[in-house]
C-alpha cells in the first residue's frame, strides 16, 4: 500500500485519448493526492523512464496495443532494467486473450486489467490499484491473483 504522506506518481501509456481522459476523470473524481502523467506511445514512455532526473513512478498502467513500441516491448524492456524494480505495472487492455495474460504474467507485470468502458467501474480499479498491498502483490504472484476481475 502506497504511503498516505506520499503524492501517488502514476503513469499512464495509452494510444487512445478517450481511455486516458476518462482514466483522468475517475481518478480526479477519487480526489486522491496524485501525480497523472500520460503518453501515447512506448517510445515516449521509455524516454521519460530513462531520464535519471525522474521521480519513479509508483504504478505504471501500460496498454499493449500502441504504436511505435508496443506495452509488451515496454514491459520486457522495464523488467530488464533493475533500476525500475519498485515500479508496479498494471496492464491496462481491452484485450483479454489467454496469450496476452500469460505473456505479461512471464514478462514481469504486477497485474492485468481488462479495460472497462462503465465509468463507476474504471473508478473502482483505480481506486483497488492505488490501494492494493504492492509488496504482497510483487513477492507473491501467482496466475490467480494476477488477472483483475470485478
């Protein structure tokens, strides 16, 4: 569980700017103390990341369809880099093939989400991300608790 005391960084990597907007919305209508910032392609995400002058993240929701760099190619590329370690990554897709779940489980994702399109539902998400016991969730992981369902 993140701090109280600490303003939550989260990153948001997504191509479509009708699912980043209502991410926005869900999580201002939370009114947590929080840090958004968002981008629409892999390529810009692992430029931010690589920047050493960056605050880390606490939570990272990664699409995997996106163009130039896809989230697979992000999340092998974050994993690969021990510097990111204490990044939480929730894959955040419409997607919901066996395939998908299985490759991002292997690769080092904390989660797997498939993207709802009901507003109070994407509220719900957000909220149980923010506040789900990160390092119970890292040391554990298992295919059971791995796929997020409501």
């Amino acid at each position: 569980m993140i701090s109280t005391l600490d303003k939550i960084h989260i990153l948001i990597a997504d191509d479509d700017d009708d699912d980043v907007v209502l991410f926005n919305e869900a999580l201002a209508e939370l009114k947590m103390d929080n840090k958004l910032t968002s981008f629409k392609d892999g390529n810009d995400l692992m430029d931010y990341l690589k920047n050493p002058e960056i605050k880390l993240p606490h939570i990272l929701f990664l699409d995997l369809n996106m163009p130039c760099k896809t989230g697979h190619e992000c999340l092998k590329e974050i994993r690969a880099n021990p510097r990111f370690n204490d990044v939480s990554i929730a894959i955040y897709s419409t997607s919901s093939s066996e395939k998908d779940i299985e490759n991002t489980f292997v690769e080092g994702a904390n989660i797997y989400i498939k993207k709802p399109n009901d507003f109070s539902k994407v509220k719900k998400i957000i909220k149980d991300v923010v506040n789900m016991n990160w390092q119970y969730q890292s040391s554990g992981l298992n295919k059971e608790t791995f796929f997020y369902s409501l």
